[in-house]
C-alpha cells in the first residue's frame, strides 16, 4: 500500500466523512463528488476547488479510483 503523510491522510478521511454526511457514496470524497455531477452548487464548489488547485476535482476521481482499485487489489491478496 502506498504511504501518504498523516495530514493527508486525515484530510481525505474528513472529506469523504463529510461527503457521506451530505448523502455521497461511501469512500468518494467530496471533490471527486463535486467534480462528476452538474448540480449548480457541484458546480460552483467544483470551480472554487480548481481554482485553488488546478485539475483538482479531475485529480481527486483518478485517487478515488487508485485508492479502490488498491483496496481491491489487497483483499485478493488476502483470499
């Protein structure tokens, strides 16, 4: 599995805490969320967060999916 700093760590948690808080799928961050749907509001928190980081909702899903593909990957191993 590869190793991400602690903060970080902790921040994609909160993210994707809060993204099931606010009805998102298990394990999908928010900005991932935000950058897949068409909702005025997805897309103005999808602007906002490109803005601070260029390709950020973009980059979010290709972790998303890393991360899933990894957690798949590691069950196999186990079986």
């Amino acid at each position: 599995m590869k190793r991400n700093p602690y903060l970080l760590r902790v921040l994609i948690a909160f993210d994707a805490f809060w993204n099931v808080v606010f009805g998102g799928r298990f394990g999908e961050t928010i900005s991932s969320r935000v950058g897949l749907r068409h909702a005025w509001y997805d897309q103005a928190v999808a602007y906002a967060l490109n803005e601070i980081q260029p390709h950020h909702t973009e980059l979010a899903d290709e972790h998303d999916q890393e991360r899933d593909e990894e957690a798949l990957r590691d069950l196999n191993k186990e079986q």
